[in-house]
C-alpha cells in the first residue's frame, strides 16, 4: 500500500467537490467571514472586501488549499483602489434609498400594497448582482454591467443568490452574533454560483 503524505490527503477533494471536504469548508467560510466583516467595517470598503474573499474561494476550488489570512489580506490590499472605493458607495446609497422607500410605503402611500413586494424584489435582484459583481473571476475590478448580464443569463443562479441573501438577512435578525460571519457563506454562494455558470452554460 502505498504511503499518502497527510498535506496531499488533506488537499484532496472527493469527485464532485468544488470547495474541498465539509469541515475544511467550514473552517474556510468562519475565516473569510470574521476577516472580511472587519475589512467591510469602513462601509465602502465592502465590494472590495467581498471580492478578495471570493478570489481566496476560488483559489481554495481550484487548488484544495486552505485559505489564509495573508492572502485574503494580500488580496484585499489589490483590490483597495480609488475606483474601487468610489464604487462602494453605492451600497450604502441603495440602503439609505431603500429605507426611504420602505418609510414612504408605511406613512400610508397610495398603492402600497402593491409596491411593497415591487421594492423587496428590486432589493433582492440588486442584492443579487452586487454578489454577482463581486465575485467576477476580472482581476481588481468590478464590473456592474457584466454582474447585470451574467444575472439575466442564468435566472436559476441570481434565484439561488437571492435566496441566499434572505437566508443571511433572516440570521443576522434572528441571531445578531452571527452577523461577523455572514460575509463568508455569502461569498462563498457567489463564488459557487460563478463557478457552476460556465459549465451550465456549455450544457
């Protein structure tokens, strides 16, 4: 019989697997989502920070290789540009303008009953293609326009997304000390819905 070194039988992954075995998931996905929380505390520096922990998740699919601190750090640090920054903050323009929507809707606007679900699926579509954004295999950039279109092309993933940003969002309400790791399995939903896209498409 022949003799497995422990890092090789650590780094392999079974057939199917995209992100390695389970607990090595998980122990990636608690990292990713402490790390990144931190790095998203400035507000504007959260696409950045989304898209060095979808870069390190990608990496980790492709090579089995845990993920690291240094080099989600080293990542973050590329993608901190000022066009990078400028971007983030549309976030938090999107969320100042949602609140005043969901405020307007309560004061007893007309046609609110009909516009309530209108502007949750709005939130979650966009939800859905910032993930998409921030998880484009493009080096240092951010690209709404392709996260737009790569959103339209595959219905299933951007349903896949928004439901996982409901999934967070329910979790963080119900659970408030999980919010720190939210950040990791929503990148790593992004990263896997990017992932699986090309193949869905040559099927």
């Amino acid at each position: 019989m022949s003799h497995v070194p422990a890092d090789t039988r650590r780094a392999r992954r079974e057939p199917g697997e995209v992100f390695g075995s389970g607990f090595t998931l998980f122990a990636d996905m608690l990292l990713v989502g402490v790390v990144t929380a931190v790095a998203c505390l400035p507000v504007v520096t959260a696409p950045a920070a989304l898209s060095a922990a979808c870069a390190v998740l990608r990496r980790t699919a492709g090579t089995g290789v845990q993920v690291k601190v240094g080099d989600l750090v080293a990542e973050l640090r590329a993608r901190l540009t000022l066009p990078a920054l400028a971007k983030g903050l549309a976030p938090p323009a999107f969320g100042a303008l949602f609140l005043l929507d969901v405020a307007l809707l309560r004061s007893g606007l007309p046609g609110a009953s009909v516009m309530a679900p209108v502007l949750l699926l709005l939130a979650l579509g966009a939800a859905a293609v910032g993930l998409r954004a921030v998880a484009l295999d493009v080096p240092h950039r951010l690209s709404g326009r392709e996260a737009l279109t790569r959103s339209l092309a595959d219905p299933r993933g951007t349903a896949l997304l928004s439901g996982a940003v409901v999934l967070a969002a329910l979790l963080g309400w119900a659970v408030p000390v999980l919010l720190p790791l939210l950040p990791g399995p929503l990148a790593f939903a992004a990263t896997a819905v990017d992932l699986r896209a090309p193949a869905h498409q040559e099927g």
